[in-house]
C-alpha cells in the first residue's frame, strides 16, 4: 500500500457514507464521498446522469474521480456501491488504500434503501432488484483488507472496529 488512505467499499445502503464522514472526524481526515463527487462536476443528480446520460457516462466520471482521489494522501473515500465492478478502481484502491468492506443482509439494505429515491439502479422494486444486484455481485466486494457488518447500525462501534484494523498508527484520534 503506497498511500494512507481508507477507501469504504460495499453495496448500497451498508452505511459508507456515515461511516467514512464518522472515521474521518475521528481521525482528522478529509472525507470524499464520490457519489457527492461525481454530482458535483456533473452538476446532475444521480438518477438525472443515469437518465440523460447513461450508466456508462456515470461509471465514467466516477472512474475519474477515483483515480484524481487515489493519487492524494490522507483520504477517507466512500465509494458507490458499483465503482467494484471496474477492475482498475479495485487495483487503484488496492494499492493506494487501506480497503473496508462494509456488509449487511438484505433486509437491511432494503429497510435503508427504501427511504430515499436516489438510486436509479433499485429504483421502484428494492426488494428484487436488490436480490438481484447481491447475487451478480456476490464476490465483488470480496478483494477488500477489512470486513465490517453494519447491521447492528452501532455506528460507534464500527469506527472502532476500523481503527483498530488500520495497518499504521494513526496521527490524530479526536475525542468527538
Ligand atoms: C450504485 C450505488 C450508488 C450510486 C449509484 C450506483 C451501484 O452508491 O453510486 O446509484 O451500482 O451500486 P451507494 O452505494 O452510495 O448507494
């Protein structure tokens, strides 16, 4: 591993997000999530990119992003939950970062999933479209350094699970 960054990877709704923004407070790092990311330059919601442009434009600019975000140091990334399907962000996150994988069943994804409208690939039938999406991305998420299971929704407890996983010592752990 060349760089000091932690990348969050894992399905939607197993709290990538939350986690990552939590795990950078408490060490002091700066938090990238790349859903927000790829918004931003495109200046288009995610389901509005998946609409007007397709899901290839997508994966395109996250791919961009990921590559921009693994050349820094001191990162903590929250990845979408497909930006595993293209082999050179799973080397570039290999190599540049420490990996989480965070996992939850599928109930839990669909009870968090349900609540928003946000993602175009579950859109209007969670339930099947997640089975779905779980078994065609069974071994997807199998390349990452650390596992953690977010069902017990303990956010507390995953930080600490990650930070004592972390290979180096970390500079800054904030009380907060
Ligand atoms: C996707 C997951 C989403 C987002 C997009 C596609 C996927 O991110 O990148 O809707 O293919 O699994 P989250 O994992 O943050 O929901």
């Amino acid at each position: 591993m060349n760089r000091r960054n932690i990348a969050l990877i894992g399905f939607m709704g197993t709290g990538k997000s939350t986690v990552g923004a939590a795990l950078a407070g408490k060490l002091g790092l700066r938090h990238i999530d790349t859903d927000h990311a790829v918004q931003e330059r495109a200046g288009l919601s995610i389901p509005q990119i998946f609409e007007t442009r397709g899901e290839r434009h997508f994966r395109e600019l996250e791919k961009q992003i990921i590559r921009e975000l693994l050349a820094q140091d001191g990162l903590v990334i929250s990845t979408g939950g497909g930006s595993v399907l293209d082999r050179d962000n799973c080397a570039l996150m290999k190599e540049n970062a420490f990996v989480v994988r965070l996992a939850a069943s599928k109930e839990t994804i669909v009870r968090r999933i349900s609540r928003d409208n946000g993602r175009p690939l579950v859109a209007g039938q969670a339930e099947q479209r997640v089975a779905e999406l779980l078994e065609q991305r069974k071994h997807a998420y199998d390349f990452a350094d650390f596992t953690v299971h977010t069902d017990g929704g303990m956010l507390e407890h995953t930080v600490r699970a990650i930070l004592a996983a972390l290979p180096w010592q970390p500079q800054a752990e904030r009380n907060n």
